[in-house]
C-alpha cells in the first residue's frame, strides 16, 4: 500500500484575515449610516401616513425670533416672525449631531458649534456648509402639527 503524505489545509493568511475583519466593519458603518438616513427621513411621512401628523406643541410655546427643539420627532420649530412658523431637521448637516440650542435667532450645534438661521436654516457658521433641510409642519389654530 502506498502512503499518502497528509497535508493538514492551510490556515489563511494575517493579510486575509486582516481584509475580512476590516470588510465586515466597513459593511457594520455603512449599514449603521444607511439605517440611521433612512429613519430620519421616514419617520415624517411615517406619521404623516399613519394618521395625517402629530401635534407638537401649541404656537403659544414657541417664542418669537426663537424656537423650540423637539428631540423625539427630529425637528426644530422656529417662529422668525409673530406668527409665522417655520421646521428644520434637528440633524447638523455637518456631521449628523442633534442641534441642541436655539439663541438670538440661531440654531447651534454642540458638536462643532455649527450655527444656522431661525428664519430659514441658512447656514450662519460653519464648520456645516448645507442648510438645515425644511420639515413640513401645519398650523391649526393654536395647534401646530407634523404634516
């Protein structure tokens, strides 16, 4: 009989192992990125589908030449002028951060202090260099709502 020679399979190499790890974080960030979009711009005509939008809050709550930030629906609502209302993502345009104040007619993000108009989003301060993109709001009476 003649004897093979057994030849145990050889284990990949660092280099393919190293390029399969990095492939599979690369695919993690750009799902994670992609998902996050996706919910952020569905989320409006979401509810706006489900039952023709949510009341945020009442014109009364929203001070004149400023605004209020509304976390849960991703959206800042401003007021430039007396009873004129205006929307905005909450997102930064810069790199995703959620603006989180709104002074002396400016909306700022905390992340790298970016700044943009009440008035229509404009970009006042870079680093961002896009508006805050314009949500669709109705006011009803004193109700104003998601559209």
């Amino acid at each position: 009989m003649a004897s093979e020679s057994i030849h145990p399979a050889s284990a990949p190499s660092r280099r393919v192992v190293v390029a399969a790890v990095g492939a599979a974080g690369l695919a993690l960030t750009l799902n994670a990125c992609g998902s996050e979009d996706d919910s952020s711009s569905s989320s409006s005509s979401d509810t706006a589908a489900a039952g023709g939008g949510s009341v945020l809050a009442k014109t009364s709550d929203i001070p004149e030449g400023g605004g209020k930030i509304f976390k849960d629906s991703g959206v800042v609502v401003t007021q430039p002028t007396a009873g004129e209302f205006k929307a905005f993502s909450s997102k930064c345009t810069h790199q995703g951060c959620a603006v989180t104040g709104i002074t002396n007619g400016v909306i700022t993000c905390p992340c790298h202090k970016s700044e943009f108009s009440v008035t229509d989003g404009s970009v006042k301060k870079g680093p961002a260099t896009q508006p805050l993109p314009e949500e669709k709001i109705t006011v009803s009476g004193d109700s104003i709502s998601l559209a």
